[in-house]
C-alpha cells in the first residue's frame, strides 16, 4: 500500500507534487504555448517575431479577439537600405520594413534599425544612406538582404546587386531599384528594442521607365513589394486617387 492510501486511511490529505519553479503546477505549466520566435533578420521585421496570444477575453463590440499589444500595423513598405562609403565603413545593404514618411516640407523619412545590427553603426558614422525601393522582381534580393548579416557577407555579390554613386551623399544606389531616394540623418530617437532614424530627402531619383510621355511618374508600373506580418505582397490595382471621393460628376479623372 501507498503512502497516500495510508494517509487517506488515516485521514490525512496526501501530499502534493511540489511546483514548478515559479509556482505553476506542471500540467499547467503547458496550458498556453509560449510565443514562437521567428529568425531575428537583418532588421526588416525590426525584430523577433511572436504569435500573438490571444486572451481569455473578448474584446468589446463585434465579438473580436483580444490580443497583447504588437506591431500589427499592416502593410508596410519594404525597402533596401544602402549605407557607407564614407568615414571608412565599407558599404552595405539592410532590408528594413519599420520606415515610412514623416514630413512633406522639408522631405523627410524615417527608418527603425536595432543597435546591434551592422548598418546602424555605419549609419551612426556617416549619418547618411540611401532608401531604394525594390519591385517584385527583387523579392528575393530583398529578403537574402535581411537574411545575412553585412559583418560577413558582400551583399552586392550575394544579390548580384549594382551600385553608383549619388549625387549629395556617399552611400551608394541600388541600379536595379526604379527609385532612389538620398537621406541625411537630422535626428536619432532611441524607442526600446529599436533607434529610429529620422532623414531629410535630399535627392530622388526616379527611373525614366517610370514616367510617361508628359514626364509624368507612373508608379503602378513599378510593381513595388508590401510587406505585412513577415510576409511579401505585390501591390494590387488602383481602386482610386486621392480626392475621388469627393470627384463630382464629369469632373477631371485625376488632378
């Protein structure tokens, strides 16, 4: 006879499994599944990817899902970050998603990379880079970008990728990328997991593929990548322009 049976016989309660560490019974330990991590890139996903939980609760109205705050803002933009060339760092590539623009008049971006991550040394150095913006063609180029680290890899060799000099700072073009976009660093803004850096556009360049016979600039001919929850998309068609809801009838298509 077990222990407990006396124990019960006697009428004593029977001992229990002591706790895990932390307190929780093991069978509960496995309850809920811990977050799965994702491969930490090159900073395109501006970091590890979790699942978010869902909660035991349901939020208010129209019976969705409640889940832990995260970076759930999609699409995004994808886009190839050069840097280097000056104060001797070498030049590299960095695929980034966390960048979008922050001002109209002067131009100005910003782009999120984590500190430990090749290029934001070298931009901290040169406080310059390029933005290139990639089509669908270059999927692949843009994700072996955020894939490798520049510490170890030419990324222009591993691409294929060709570069050329700009016109107002020293971090190289992308020639392949249909638009270019020049940026000077104005600030550095530590958040947490990310430093954002906030640039001036100070030169664009736009392929002449892009532009129609009135020079006019056609993106929907680019066919430019988005990007959303560690996942590529390519643009779908033009469902409007900005101002069409408010269009009266026989009005201009398009300003």
């Amino acid at each position: 006879m077990s222990a407990d049976e006396n124990r019960r016989r006697e009428g004593r309660p029977a001992t229990k499994k002591p706790a895990a560490p932390g307190g929780v019974p093991p069978r509960q330990q496995f309850g809920r599944p811990a977050p799965i991590r994702g491969r930490d890139s090159d900073d395109r996903r501006g970091g590890r990817r979790s699942r978010p939980e869902a909660s035991d609760s349901v939020s208010s109205g129209q019976g969705k899902r409640l889940w832990k705050p995260s970076t759930m803002l999609a699409p995004t933009p994808v886009v190839l970050v050069s840097c280097g060339g000056r104060a001797e760092q070498p030049e590299n590539i960095i695929t980034v998603a966390w960048t979008g623009t922050v001002c109209s008049d002067p131009p100005m971006l910003s782009i999120s990379i984590r500190p430990d991550r090749f290029s934001h040394g070298i931009i901290t150095a040169t406080r310059e880079f390029v933005v290139n913006i990639p089509t669908q063609d270059l999927a692949k180029a843009t994700d072996l970008c955020g894939m490798k680290s520049g510490r170890d890899t030419d990324k222009f060799a591993l691409t294929g990728l060709s570069r050329t000099a700009g016109e107002s700072v020293a971090a190289p073009l992308l020639v392949e990328c249909p638009l270019n976009l020049e940026c000077k660093v104005r600030k550095t803004v530590k958040l947490g997991s990310h430093d954002m850096f906030v640039a001036e556009i100070v030169a664009v360049h736009v392929s002449p593929a892009l532009l129609d016979r009135r020079g006019k600039l056609c993106l929907e001919q680019a066919k430019l990548l988005a990007y959303a929850h560690r996942e590529y998309y390519s643009l779908g068609k033009r469902i409007g322009f900005f101002g069409f809801s408010a269009k009266r009838p026989g009005a201009a298509r398009r300003r």
